[in-house]
C-alpha cells in the first residue's frame, strides 16, 4: 500500500449554490411555512405583552391606583405566558417538522447520488470524504434542524418585535436602542468573513481524518503485510491533531466575537437609560414607560445571546449542508440509451491499464479472456492488483488504457441498470440490510416469491439455518435485530446472486471471511451459486484455485502466470510457491 493519499475531495457547494437549494424546497412547502410564521409571531408578541404592561402598572403604582389595575396586569402576564409558551411550543414542533421533512429529502438524495458515484470518483475522494459526509455531516444537520432552528426562528421574532415595541412606546427610546445596532453590526462583520472558512476546514479536517481510519481498516491486511504501521499510525496522529487544532481555531475566534458582542449590549442598556432618565425629567415620557423601554431591551439579551451563542452551531451546519448539497449536484454521467446487449457472458480484456491518481499505476498493460461459461480465478500476492483487475473486467472501474468488453461490448455503452443485470460483484464486505430476512433478499429482485427466495437459500446451503430462525424468513436481522455470523452474511450475498440471476459473477474474496471453520461450507456455496455462470474470482484462499477452469497469476499489476491448477503446479513457478506455503502453513 502506498503512502496516504490527500486524493479528490467531493465537490463543496458554494454559499449562493446552497441558499438557492433551501429556498427552493422551503417555496415547495410555502403553506407550511407561512403557518410556523403566523404561529411564531404569535407567540413572540404574546413574550413582549409582560415587559409592555409592566410599564403600565409602574404608572399606575406611582398613581396610587387601586388594586383592580394591578389584578389586570396580573392577569394578562398570566395569559400571555401561557399563549407564549403554548405558541412557542406549537413554533417549535412545526419548524422541527418543516426542516426534518426537507432534510429528509436531502438525505435520500444525497444516498441516491452516492450510490451512483463512478468507483472511481468515490476512490478519487476516497471514501472516508463520502462517510463523513453521510453520516458526521448529516447528523450537525439533524442536531440544527431540531435544537438549533426552532430557537433562531423564535430570537428573530422576538427581537424585532421587541424593537417595535420601543419604538412603539416613544420613538427617541427606539432610537436610544437603536445605538447598539451599529456595534452588534460591526461583531458580525468581523466575525462572519473568519467563522465560514474556519468551519469549511473543520468539516474537511474532519473528512481527512475520518478517511485515514477508513483506509487504514479496510486495508489493514495490507497494512500488516507490508509493514506500514507506523506510517499509517503518524498519518492518523496527524489528521487528528489537525482536526484538534482547526476546532480550537474556531472556539477561539468565538470567544472574542461574544466579548464584542457584550461591549453591544452594555453600550445599548446603557444609552436606554440614560435617554430614559433625561426624557422623563423632561416630562416627555413616564417612568413605566422608560422603565418598559429598559426591560424590553434587557430582554433582547436572551435572543440576541440565544442567536450569537448558536452561531457557531449554525456555521457549522451551513458548512454540512454545503457539503451534502455538493454531493446532491454532483453531475452524473450521461446514462447510455439503447445500444447492443451483450452477446454472451465472455469477458475479454486487452492490454489494460489502470491508475486510481492519475499517475501510478496499478495495472500494467493486462490482456485476459474468459469464455462464456469458464470459471477463472486471480490469485497472487496482497497487493497485486486482483481486485482492481475484477472490477475492471466487471465495469465497475474504466481503465485508463486498454479495452474491456463483456460480451463483445463496452461496459460504457451500457445502461447502469444493464450492466448491474448482466453483472454482480461480492466482495468480502458483505451487508446485512435491517428488516425481515425475506425482504433483505428481495433487495435483488424486488418481485421474487417466498418459493423463490427459499430456493434461492437452498441453492447456496443457507435454508437450514435460515428456517430455524426465531420467525423464520421474517426474522428481522441486521442492525437491531437477529445477529447472523459472518459465513451466514456471505451465504445470503450469495443467495442474492442467485436470485439477481446475472450472466457474469465475480467474487472478490467472498468467502475470506469464513475462517477456517466454514471455509469449506462457503466454497461449496459460491460454486452452487456461480454454476452455469461465467465466473472471475479473486482468491484469498487457493483452494478455490484448484477448481477452476484456470488460474491467472498476478504480481504488481501483472500476469506473471496462467493455465489450469495442475499444470502450474507442475511448472513450478510463482503459483507452485504460493502453493506449496498455503498447503504447509
């Protein structure tokens, strides 16, 4: 395994770009929008009643007027607490429900799009990027939609309606508050242009971070083989302590926006009373009057404090969604549309190359045919290119050099969904989908019966186990539900094969993850499963060699060898080696 590789980021929407996107689905549900609006105008003007009427009976205590004025305000504070709060509540629920139906459609569609990324894009980028995209960046998203929104829906409200009622009360105590303004004005505009970038490279920081754990795990056999610990160990370190450095960055950077931001709020209190104290001496407005003035602005504290305290939040949710919103825009290729179909199962490879960068090569100038029907397996070496060389012959990766034609034909001039029904990939990564066991297998064609579905487990050896399950085929399994053992996940991949019914099977160590115990058990089960199909496998364990029809050796990227079992055994080269080191390990 090489040196990490920084790779091709995904594609990062711009601001504009991500704006126009929200819009668009918030104009779609304008009629759900418009009631969140109603209702948390209700509920801010129902928050601003208690300061006004306070202002009231200030007055009127200072008149010596009877207790009745004073049971009235009483009473009215009580009501507009409870329709405040009620309404707030109502706010809450509605713009927690507005955004998770939009954040819905984002997530489906971002999957949508990651699922029908090129392999090669996704390598390009590596997959760390599109995880922490699908899950770290979707989860700052969710969090903002139901603890952060709501809340910034509610300050704004209440903050403006705040400031009317200043004004309302005398225009010169609006404009006594209206002194902060600039100050709070100059806080963000010193701190938004440093906050967006920051937070843009803490969500990368995160995605470089979450890619070298990923790359190190998924090839940690590698790892072990060429003895790359310790580099692989320095990168992680690395990656993570950027990631450390990028966040301290940004708390930093809030910290001292928040002391501009109290500098605002003591300037601004402090000019409402000194204007209310010099307009009451001159007779211009009464003291509950200045006194309301005073206490609604105080109580701009708690939206303003609320909005500026959940910025950091909101910065870094905006920095999310652009993410995912990139990865929704991402522009596809241009799908095939009619064209030949293959005219076999053959698969005819000629002087492929292929690079995953660019510049270094992983395949070097390889031909190999597979006749229709045969059975072929890649053995050689960690390293030497035998799944790279099985996605190719699949379509899965274009090469950079050569042709590859299945069936006579060019994997590119066929349809996604024509490529994917002519071709199935199993790879040693097998997952079980939560839900019922009978619908994880209709996953691979969506109408298949019971009858079907039972014998396609039968087929691959998994009918037994899968029958004694608590419920049977309806057992719930996957996440949350029955555990299945790793042979178990590979025998229903296999069974999927079975009922997906493709021309061309390839299986990318598929049985690596038996162990010894059901090795034996697995290999029966790919055979089952493969039998009258063209098959190309990557063999991790070379009694799967000796069934083939024949064995292509591959060293760096190269054949160095090919022919049946037996005769290469006899010639005594690369596969007798490896041979002879697996039969006495």
């Amino acid at each position: 395994m090489s040196t990490p590789w920084e790779g091709d980021p995904l594609p990062v929407a711009d601001g504009g770009e991500t704006w126009r996107w929200l819009r668009a689905h918030l104009r779609e549900r304008r009629g759900a929008v418009a009631v969140t609006l109603l209702v948390g105008v209700l509920g801010a003007t129902a928050s601003v009643i208690p300061a006004y009427v306070m202002g009231i009976l200030v007055d009127r205590v200072r008149e010596q007027s009877g207790t009745t004025v004073i049971v009235a305000v009483a009473v009215a504070i009580a009501l507009s607490a409870l329709v405040g709060g009620a309404a707030t509540g109502l706010t809450s629920y509605l713009v927690a429900r507005l955004g998770g139906q939009i954040l819905a459609v984002l997530r489906e569609r971002t999957v949508a799009r990651a699922l029908t990324l090129p392999l090669t894009r996704l390598e390009r980028a590596g997959r760390g990027d599109l995880l922490s995209r699908v899950s770290a960046d979707a989860a700052e998203v969710t969090k903002a939609v139901s603890d952060v929104v709501p809340g910034v829906i509610a300050s704004v409200l209440l903050g403006t309606l705040s400031l009317a009622a200043m004004v309302g009360l005398d225009w010169r105590l609006g404009l006594a508050g209206a002194v902060s303004v600039p100050l709070y004005t100059l806080a963000l505009r010193w701190y938004l242009p440093r906050a967006a970038p920051y937070y843009a490279r803490q969500r990368a920081a995160v995605a470089r971070s979450s890619q070298r754990l990923v790359e190190s795990m998924q090839g940690v056999r590698t790892v072990h083989a060429y003895r790359l610990e310790k580099g692989h160990l320095r990168a992680i370190e690395t990656a993570s302590h950027d990631s450390k450095e990028v966040s301290v960055g940004v708390l930093d950077l809030f910290t001292r926006f928040v002391g501009r931001v109290n500098r605002a709020e003591f300037c601004g209190l402090t000019t409402i009373l000194v204007a209310g104290f010099l307009l009451v001496r001159a007779d211009a407005v009464t003291v509950g009057e200045a006194a309301a003035a005073a206490v609604l602005f105080h109580r701009l504290f708690n939206p303003i404090g609320m909005l500026l305290f959940v910025f950091d939040e909101v910065q870094a949710a905006g920095a999310s969604l652009a993410r995912l919103v990139g990865v929704v825009h991402l522009e596809s290729e241009p799908e095939p549309e009619g064209g030949p179909a293959p005219a076999d199962a053959s698969l005819d490879l000629a002087d492929v190359r292929f690079s995953y960068d660019g510049s270094a090569e992983v395949l070097h100038g390889v031909t190999l045919r597979v006749p229709a029907g045969a059975r072929v397996a890649l053995v050689g070496s960690t390293g030497a290119g035998k799944s790279t060389l099985a996605a190719v012959a699949a379509g899965s990766l274009r090469p950079t050099g050569g042709s590859v034609l299945i069936g006579g034909v060019p994997p590119s001039s066929l349809s996604t969904a024509r490529l994917r029904g002519h071709v199935a990939i199993i790879t040693q990564e097998t997952h079980v989908f939560a839900g019922p066991l009978v619908e994880d297998l209709r996953l691979a064609r969506p109408g298949a019966t019971a009858e079907q579905v039972a014998s396609a487990l039968e087929t691959v050896g998994a009918l037994p186990w899968a029958l004694a399950l608590p419920e049977g085929l309806d057992t719930v399994v996957g996440e949350g539900g029955h555990e299945v053992s790793p042979a178990q996940a590979q025998q229903l991949a296999l069974a999927r094969l079975v009922l997906a019914d493709p021309a061309v099977a390839v299986l990318d160590e598929a049985t690596a993850e038996a162990g010894s115990m059901g090795a034996r058990l697995l290999e029966d089960s790919a055979a089952a499963a493969t039998r009258g199909r063209t098959t190309l496998v990557v063999a991790h364990r070379l009694t799967q060699a000796v069934s083939a029809d024949r064995v292509v050796v591959l060293e760096h990227g190269r054949i160095v060898e090919e022919g049946p079992h037996e005769r290469l055994i006899a010639a005594g080269g690369r596969y007798a080696r490896l041979w002879e080191a697996w039969e006495s390990r």
